[in-house]
C-alpha cells in the first residue's frame, strides 16, 4: 500500500484512474490516466504517453506525449511531442510542436506582425 | 503498484473512478468510486462520498463511505457521514459524527 508519502511528492493521476470534473491547483502534475473536463493548474503538466486529456487545459507550461482533445491555454509553453495526439487550438508564448507529433486545430502565440498586416486585419 | 497523488495544492470537482490506490492531499469533493486503497493524509479534505476497498483517513472526511473490506479512522482526523465496512477501526484522538454500520 501507497505510505509515507510527504507534500513535496508528485502529483501525479495513475493509469487505473479517470476523473471527470474540474482540477484546480498550484504544481506540477503527471497524468497517466484520463481527466474529462477541466484542468487549471499553475505549475507544469505532463501528459505521458498513455494519458488522456478530453479537457481544456489553463496551465502554466505543458507537455503532451499522450492525448489532449481540447482547447490549451499556457502561459509559458506548450510543447507537443512525438507520438502525440492534440486536437483542439493552442495558446502559449511558445508552442513547440516536435516531428512524429499528430495535431488538429488553430496555434496562437504572440507574433509581432509587420506594421502594415497588423493595419489591415485591425481594419 | 501504481498509485495516483492528488497533491496539497490541487483541487478536484467531480468523480474520480479507477482501479488503483489514491493518496490524498489536496482537497476532493464530488464522488471516489474504486477498488483499492485510499489513504487521506493529514493536509487532505475529502467532501464526497466514497466507495473504495479500504480507506485510511488522516485527514478531513465529510460524507458517507462504503468501503468493502476496511475503514480506518486515525488519531487527529476528521470524519462526518456514516461509514459501512465489514471492519472498522477508530483510533483514540480521532473525531467522528455518523452511523457506523458493520454488517455489511
């Protein structure tokens, strides 16, 4: 049985589990499993290769191996890699998305566009 | 074996179902429904109701727990429902208010 285990223990949601709801905190989480819903978290998310994520992520930097169907928002990085799967609209500073990566949606980082483009689609 | 942390700082709003033991040290409200181990340690709030196999509480427990093999209530914890378990244990120091049910 899982004992002894101190605050400064990962946070982390085994491959048995599924939670279907919303996931608030302040720290770094794995996931191993698989999470319906909302996840909202000031700290780094791992999703590991067997992780599944039908949620919209609100993090501070993520890193996805596994499956994320939904919309993800951080506010540092976001850094999609091979063997992922994401379907869904990214927006980070910096969204990296590695060769062998799958991915479906819209990216938007913080581009600086030449002054006339920025005129025009402000018009 | 595997096992799933909720951490101090995290709060979960729903169900969490599965087939591995949990450690709580966040908070949990809604509903646990599993078939191992759940020990909620000493910073760790559960409101929910909770079927498990066996279930160690440290921490803070508002809601009923069925539990199909063991409910362990621990010196300096927290518990209000009603608990219905085959064996249960209640150690001196801890606070309940609730049914207790032993017949399974």
């Amino acid at each position: 049985m899982a004992q002894g285990l101190d605050s400064s223990s990962p946070c982390v949601v085994g491959p048995q589990i599924s939670i279907r709801g919303t996931l608030v905190g302040e720290e770094d989480l794995v996931v191993e499993g698989r999470i319906e819903g909302a996840v909202t978290l000031a700290g780094h998310l791992t999703v590991a290769q067997n992780g599944v994520l039908e949620a919209n992520l609100d993090v501070d930097s993520v890193e996805v191996w596994g499956e994320v169907v939904g919309d993800i928002v951080a506010s540092r990085s976001i850094n999609i890699q091979k063997g992922a799967r994401v379907h869904g609209n990214v927006t980070a500073p910096r969204v990296i998305i590695q060769d062998g990566a799958a991915f479906h949606g819209s990216v938007e980082m913080e581009v600086k566009l030449p002054d006339a483009l920025a005129k025009s689609i402000r018009h | 074996m595997a096992h799933t942390v909720i951490g101090s700082s995290i709060v979960v709003d729903g169900e969490i179902t599965g087939d591995e033991d949990l450690v709580i040290l966040g908070t949990v409200k809604g509903r646990i429904s599993l078939r191992e181990n759940i020990i909620v340690e000493p910073t760790g709030v559960v409101e929910a109701s909770v079927e498990t196999a066996t279930i160690t509480v440290n921490g803070s427990v508002t809601g009923d727990i069925q539990a199909t093999e063991r409910a362990e209530l621990k010196t300096d914890c927290r518990m209000v429902g009603d608990i219905r378990a085959p064996r249960i244990l209640i150690a001196d120091g801890a606070s309940f208010k609730g049914n207790v049910d032993m017949d399974g």
